[in-house]
C-alpha cells in the first residue's frame, strides 16, 4: 500500500519552517510496512493544493495531508478536499462545541474565524483534536472518473500531528489494507562501531531476516543520538508482535553486547546518570575542547540534579593548571585528561569525574591535530580512587569533532562503569 | 520565472535525513526574486525521477535537482536527466581527470565506479566541482513536443549544493530571466522584541517598501540565532544594489538602534566576544539552569580563546555556595545571580563575569516558576567593579527555555558593554 505526503504551507516552501512532518511519517510509514515514494510541498494556493492531490491520489492509495487547517484565510486544505471529494463542506456542530469550550473554559471569548476549524467536508470522519483547536479528517474518495483512495488531513503542529497518526491514521491505514497487524519497534542504540563495521557483525542475521520478512531490521545514523539498530515485527496483536520480535532482539544482543547503551527512548545521557545513580555516585565534568557541551547534555535531562553537580569549563591553560591541579606544560595529553578528571571531583566534591581535553581545530594545539580527545575518568575505588584514560581520534568539522567528544566520552565512562560494577 | 526543486534520494523518504536543502533554496530563490511552487522528494527510482521531472517541467521553467549524483549505481540523476532531455551520456574526459586527481593527490586508488560522476549528457553544461567529486549540471530540455526548460543538478551534500548555487546557478537564471540584475542582501539580527512587536515599530517603512517594490523585507524567527529583519535589493550590479539597499538599512538601523546585535553571519556570541576583545577584557561564566549551554557556545566560535577562559557549571547548590561564595539560602535570586558573576571573575581570573541562575521546570524551585531567569554580570569600573542584574521571564518548554536564556544573558551583557563603553 503507497501513502505519500503533501504538505500544506507557502512558508515550507520559503524555508521559513523546515518540512520535518513528511520525514517523521515517512519513517513512521515504513515501520508499518507502508510505502511512501513521493513527498510533496506546496503553497497556500487552492489550486495548486487540488492539484497535486488529485495527481498524487492517482499514483498513490492514500494521502496525508499535514497542515492547511488553521482558522486563517490562508488555511485551505479544508476547502480543497472538499473540492477533491466534490462535496460541500457543513459546520459540525459537535467539532463548534470543542472548539468554543476551548476557549471559554480559558476565559477568553473565541475570534468568529475559529468556527472555519468545525467545517468538516460531507462524508469525512472526524479525527478528534485532543491538544489544538483544528480535528483531523479521513476523507475517503470516490469519484465518478475513477479516482478513488483516502485523503487524511492533520495539523502542521508536530506533536499535534504525530498524535492523531498514531491513535488514528496508522489504525485506519493497517485496517484499509487488510491487514489487522499491530506493529512493535525496539530500538537498539549503539557507540562505538561504524554502520559498515555493525553491518557485518550482524550479516547472518540480517541475511536471515531477509528470508523470514518479519521483522525487519534498519540503521539510522544519528550523530550524537547513537547509531541506532532498529527491529519491526507486525504480528495479530501486541502480545504476538512482540514475541516474533523477541528472539531477534536477544541475538542481536548477544552478538553486540555492551555496544548496545540503550533501548528505544533512552540516550546516552539519561543512561550514565542511571548508572551512576544505581551506584549512589555524584558526577562532576572537567571540559576543555567541549567547552560546556557534555554539562549542556547532561543538565537537558530532567532530573539531573540528582547526579550531576556541575562541571569546570577549564578554556585557557592557567584554569587548568590554577583550578584543577593539572601539571603546566602540554594540556593536549592523556595526563591532563586525568589530572582534570581527579581535579573536577576534587573541587566540586563528587564521587566521579569525567574530563575531555583535546583539539577542535582549525590549528593544531600541543602538537596534536584537529580530531584528537583525550578522556579521563576519575572513579571510587576500594583502594581509594581509580583513574584511567584514553585517546580517540573524531572525524568531522570543528562541529562535529565536538559533539562526538561528547557522547565519546560517556560512553567510556559507561563502559567503565559496567565492566566495574 | 518560476523555479521548483526536486530532492532525490530514498534516504529522505524514510525520514533518515532531512531534506533542508529545498528550504534553503526556497529561501535564496525569493531572495533572488525567483518564485518557488512546488518542492518534491522522490526516492532512487529511474521511473519515478523520471516522472517528477517532467511533470514539473511542464509546470515551472526550470527545476533544481538535488543529490543522486554520487558514483553507485542509486544514483540515477545522470540517466534520469539524458532521458528526459531525450539524448545520450558520455565521458567528459576533463571531469574524469579531475577526479583521478583528486584520489591520487590523497596517494589512493580510484574505484572505477566513479567514473560514473563524469558521465554528462549531450548538451549539459558543466559545474565545477570545487570540494566534492562530483561536478554539477545545468541541462537545457528542448523536446520535440514542447517540453521546455532548465534542469539544475547539484550534489545532495549541503555545502557543495550551496556553493554551486551561488557560483554557478543563481547567475544562469538571472539571465534567463532576463535580469542583468544582481542581488545583494543585508540580515540584520535583532533580540529584545517579538515578531509582532519589531513589525509594529517597522510599519512605515514596510508600508513605503511595499509600494516602493525593491528592496523587499521579510521577518526570519529563528531562535536563539535571534530574530532576523533581511532587505534584499536587486541593481543593474552589486554596486547599485548596495546603493538602492543603503538607505533602508539606515531607516531600520535608526529605528532598532542597539535592538540590531549584528549583521549578517556575525552571531550573539561573536559579538560579545569582539566587544570584550576590544576593550582587552577576558571572560567567564557561571551556569545553573543552562549547565554549560552559555559555555558551549561561546566556544562553538572559533579563536574563543583569546576571551574566553572558561566557566563554572553550578548545577548543585552547594557549588553556588562553596566555590562561588553564593550566600546559602534561595539560589533563584538576583542576589544569587550577582554573587555568581562576581564568583567566576575570582575564582577564573577572569574581567567580565556572567551569571546564569533560573528554572528550566518542568518543577519550581525556591518558589519561582518553570520560565524564571537571573541574569548576573561583573565588569570593571574606574571604582572597582560593576554588577548588576536582571530578571527576565522566558517562554516554551524546558528545551526553549534553556536556550532563549543563552541568547537573552549574552545580549543583557552585550547592551551593557555598549551603554558603559
């Protein structure tokens, strides 16, 4: 089954907003064993929007249509579907209802133009708005010169979109296709190894997967996000889906083992504080080349405090030797890493210190060029403390150099943890 | 002149990349005067590009092409582009040349499939490729049965895509569109005041704009990169547009004043660090809610050094108090904020100091609400030193919150460098 993608909006096409709707439902579409092989951006022109609908509903089964449905003159998908359908559009009083309470229910009386959002096309089905003001539509077509298929409309709002494909459209889309298959994803998030290098790690179960069909396997490449391994299995029900996609999941972690950090939602960030947390450990980084990024990650999960207790930007040369106890002399060495990571623990007072020292370019520093990091790891020990080290070369811009340091190095520090318990 | 794009590769269907660059080209295509209906994806399918290019040449006069120009057998733009034009491929033997060159120059071996990336359909006009090994195309379609107009095709690589754009496209449509004119635009970056508030204030000379036709505005939103106001004037040659363009700018500067922070590339933090530069001050800074972010971009900016020394991440109070000599009690206060910025100055050597303490939710603390932030600076005085501080409320979610407060602290700093000389 084909489901391509129109969305709806002139400032799309003036890249005053990124499209990322088609992305996310292109990816969303193929964990469904949906295709979508055409993906469109269109103006705020009546014409043009039924234009390509009719064209894209002539190549492909359905079309989701995201955007076009604010209560604005400019918001016209309402009107084009009707205009695809050949029907008229009528106020639907229930959707008038929800909208109105919405805004008396926060003490403000709604602008006349919001009842636009309640005209819904004849013989569509309303998808119910759970956090805007605009519901969804299904509009099935069926005309007399033999276009036929089904037109969904949703908000160009993300969170707002995402929502109503998940609780409606993938439902409808799966039932529309004859399939009654619920479909369950894991995500394996892996560091460490390239995609070729897992590619042929895993070449005997990718060949087999390709005999059986289901599930099916993917890598996306995510920055510092991971390298994610990515298993879909379609079965009658939950239950049955997830246990075709178990024994799956299991070999490839046995064959990936602590490369894998994470499962599906959780980032490299939020698992090292889990583990320090397990171990009732406090966390402080010492940075130089990062220069406040690992911090800026760490502290963007909600309830870091709990862990982390803050970090030492150490810039210029003198911070270092000053601040953390680092020897004058080279700063660019597996010795400064170390120093800076005892030095860290030492004046923020925690049990564990992670430091990133190294060269972002463009020049070169202390004799080592752009790419080269340094991580030291400063943890309890019984005898005292254990400090270790180790030197990594990163690809990529001054950018990217950086944000690879920093899921690099927690990752060291990850593995430390696991293989010490 | 209409100008459509198509973006090639099945990567971007299934949500794996991102397709900006059709944003990116939309934007410059308006900058240029040039009208942008219609943006397409499509995956690595012959037929199917095939297909798009066509249509859409029946629809604009000429259509950009992005990526499927690498050297495997899924990159199809070459073939796609010789069947619509309706001729043959051949070796360009200077292109092949040139990329023999490239792998020998690195002391490698050149895989014979790329040789495909010299491969150039009768009539098509070379773009050089200046840093990838692929050379852009500008293909005129001429067909028996009236299909007529310009294919453009560049690598999928932004930076290359970019690069040709300017270099080698921009002109070719400007000819064809009849207009010896040149383009010159002008961002001017602005942070204090919303959309709405900048459009009010600017309402004359918008409306003067709007009737005078050249140069044109527009309004760009764009986070912590600050709110852009870009003119864009056409000329007979830069000169002339610089001088139609002059004069507007001045009528905008006059009204913004120090509202505007910079122009064009220059960023927050390039500026502040070229203020503190000039006047030979180093800085530091001090971070609890946006734990390392301030940092993080200062150092984003290449030769931060000669300014920046570093800063301290006090996520846990008790590093407020201990290594900042923040007075224990409440830390979301301007007296926690003023205590910070002169800590770091002490305990980092530094002459300016920037203290960020506030609540990033979605929890209150110390009886402040989710959106609170303290901004706290220390500067030199003829008396001394200088602090002050500000209380501000910032909108959106933890994420948004955290970064409005970067851009909203260093602009705090920034306007008073300029106040206070």
């Amino acid at each position: 089954m084909r489901v391509d993608v129109l969305a709806v909006g002139t400032e799309l096409l003036l890249g005053q907003i990124i499209d990322t709707n088609s992305s996310w439902l292109g990816e969303h579409l193929a964990m469904h064993g949906l295709h979508s092989l055409s993906q469109v951006k269109v103006g705020d022109n009546i014409d043009r929007i039924v234009g390509h609908m009719e064209r894209m509903l002539g190549e492909a089964d359905a079309v989701i249509v995201c955007g076009g449905l604010g209560p604005t003159h400019d918001d016209l998908t309402r009107e084009a579907i009707a205009r695809v359908m050949g029907v008229d559009l009528h106020l639907d009083t229930d959707v008038a209802d929800v909208i109105r309470h919405l805004f008396s229910s926060r003490g403000r009386t709604m602008p006349e133009n919001n009842l636009r959002q309640a005209m819904v096309p004849a013989g569509a089905t309303i998808i119910e708005q759970t956090r805007g003001t605009a519901p969804g539509l299904i509009c099935p077509v069926d005309r007399v010169d033999g276009l036929t298929g089904v037109l969904y409309a949703v908000p160009g709002v993300p969170h707002e979109m995402r929502d109503m494909f998940h609780r409606a459209i993938a439902p409808d889309l799966l039932r529309r296709a004859g399939r009654s298959a619920t479909i369950v994803s894991r995500t394996l998030r892996t560091w460490g190894e390239s995609e070729s290098g897992l590619d042929e790690r895993l070449r005997g179960v990718i060949t087999e997967l390709d005999d059986v069909g289901n599930p099916t396997l993917a890598f996306l490449a995510s920055g510092w996000e991971g390298l994610k391994v990515r298993l879909t299995a379609a079965g009658d029900d939950a239950g049955h889906a997830s246990a075709v996609l178990a024994p799956w999941e299991q070999r490839i972690r046995d064959i990936l083992g602590d490369q894998i950090f994470g499962t599906d939602e959780q980032t490299m960030e939020s698992v090292v504080l889990d583990l320090l947390a397990d171990r009732g450990w406090t966390l402080a980084v010492a940075e130089s080349v990062t220069g406040g990024l690992v911090a800026g990650r760490l502290t963007a999960v909600p309830g870091a405090s709990r862990v982390f207790r803050g970090g030492l930007v150490s810039y210029a040369s003198e911070v270092k030797f000053d601040l953390l106890g680092v020897a004058p002399g080279p700063v660019v060495t597996a010795d400064a890493a170390e120093a800076m990571a005892v030095g860290v623990c030492d004046r923020l007072g925690s049990d564990v210190g992670v430091a990133l020292t190294g060269v972002a370019g463009p020049e070169s520093q202390d004799g080592e060029g752009p790419g080269t990091l340094f991580v030291g790891i400063a943890l309890p020990d019984t005898e005292g403390r254990r400090v270790r080290s180790i030197r990594l070369r990163m690809p990529g811009d001054r950018d990217m150099m950086r944000q690879l340091s920093v899921i690099s190095a927690l990752d060291f520090l990850r593995r430390d943890l696991l293989a010490h318990g």
